[in-house]
C-alpha cells in the first residue's frame, strides 16, 4: 500500500490523483476550495407495477454513460427471457450488462445489480 492510500485501488492512474472509490464517501479533499466531485446522488420514487414490471437495474455511471437506458433493459429482458427469476439469473443479467459496457470501451469503473421481480 502506498503511504496516501485511503481507498484507492489505482494510486498511480491517469485520472485525478488519489481520487477513486473515496468520491462515493464524499472526500472533503475533493470538495473544497474546489468542487471536483458531487457526493449527492440522484433519487427517483418510482411506483412499481404489479405483474407488469420484470425487472429493474441499478448501474454505475461506467456503464450507462456507454450505453442507452433502453439498450440496458434490452440486455437484460434478452437475458431472462423464458426463465423464472433467480439470484443466477439476476447475476447472468448483471453480468450481461458488463460485458458490454466492457466491448464499448467504458473508461469507468463498473457495477451493475439487476433485481428481478416475483409478483
């Protein structure tokens, strides 16, 4: 580990020195005098529907900056399409979702958790 390590994985990358996972806790470092980062996040109330809704994705800015919102539905409706919901089948989903953001050529870190609906 390096002496300045908080939370870093890559101490040496190409990107804002010393800023990796520690934006998600909201580094003061990165905060003030200048704002580089926003620890804020986007909230949205949705109202499920019943037995209409299959699904739904929670991903990083890694992947849906690399592709389109409808694009990661698709993925994911091609991937348990025919099969009954399971934890396996949530994670092919999930996983799914990373590969192709990884043949788009993200330049992002990435996670994707695909939460599959039982009515």
């Amino acid at each position: 580990m390096y002496k300045e390590d908080r939370v870093l994985s890559n101490p040496r990358g190409s990107r804002i020195s010393r800023l990796n996972m520690s934006r998600a806790l909201g580094d003061g470092n990165f905060k003030s005098p200048q704002r580089l980062v926003e620890a804020t996040p986007d909230v949205v109330r949705v109202a499920l529907r019943p037995h209409r809704d299959q699904f739904f994705i929670l991903a990083s800015d890694g992947v849906l900056e690399v592709m389109s919102e409808d694009e990661a539905i698709d993925i994911v409706k091609r991937t348990v399409a025919g099969s009954p919901p399971s934890d396996a089948l949530a994670g092919q989903a999930a996983a799914a979702l990373i590969h192709r953001a990884t043949a788009l050529q993200t330049r992002d870190n990435m996670t994707a958790v695909v939460v599959l609906l039982e009515w």
